[in-house]
C-alpha cells in the first residue's frame, strides 16, 4: 500500500489555487506530480512503491530514493513543502544538475544527477560556471 497517498490528497486540497496535482493509483502503487501554475516555480513528482519512494524535484539531479518507514515520509514533506515555499535551487550544466532544497528548519538535502554518454565526466568545477536556478514559491505571498 502506498504509504504517501494521504499526503498527496491533502496536497491536492492545500494547492488548489495554486497547482494541478495528478494522483494516480496503479497497481504498483501511487505516482503524483505537482504542477505549479506560477511561472519560476519548481514542479515536483514522486511514485511510491509501497515499500520505496523515488521523489523527483530537478532535471537530472534531485532525486532522492527513499524508504517506505516514517522517517522517509517525514523528509518527502519536508522537502514537497520546501519546494512549494520556494526553497529550491538547481545548478544546471549540460547532462546534469545539482538540487539544492532547504527544509523549513535550515537544513539542506543537496543531490546530484547525471545524464550523460557513457565514459564522459563532469567538467571540474562544473557548479562554478553553470546556471543557477532559484525557484519562485507556489504563492505570491505566503498562504
């Protein structure tokens, strides 16, 4: 069963005005993407397997996989809700991205990804000289 599905109906309903949120019930388990409708802000998906959670927030990196224990769904929230207040940044270079989200209590959870051919490696100090992205909140001004 998928452990997540609550959170996502109660997304859903909190985010009305401001986002389209897809609940799809499968056989597997539960998949969720969150659209916002303000342009600058960051969607954000995940799919819950029952026992693991694959949350999604940037292009190739901010991707987290997490368990299906409590503990693991208190950091899909946390990080769900962070990236609806704006607390995102995404470093993007060509075939990857790091996100960085900061959680409502100053702690940040910062993953990589990477899409590229096989063999090839990041240039150093990629993050230096790649685009930053600092995404917009959900609401103009706090709900």
């Amino acid at each position: 069963m998928a452990r997540s599905l609550g959170f996502a109906v109660t997304l859903a309903d909190e985010l009305a005005e401001v986002a389209e949120v897809s609940i799809d019930e499968e056989g597997w388990g539960v998949n969720v993407a969150v659209l916002p409708r303000r342009p600058g802000a960051r969607s954000v998906g995940w799919a819950d397997f029952g026992e693991e959670i694959v949350l999604q927030v940037g292009e190739f990196g901010g991707r987290w996989e997490l368990g299906g224990d409590d503990e693991d769904l208190l950091l899909l929230e946390a990080v769900v809700r962070s990236v609806v207040a704006g607390r995102v940044t995404e470093i993007l270079a060509p075939g990857r991205s790091r996100v960085i989200v900061v959680l409502a209590d100053g702690e940040r959870q910062v993953e990589t990804g990477y899409q590229a051919p096989v063999g090839c490696i990041p240039l150093p100090l990629w993050p230096r000289w790649s685009r930053t992205v600092r995404y917009s909140p959900y609401w103009e001004s706090s709900p």
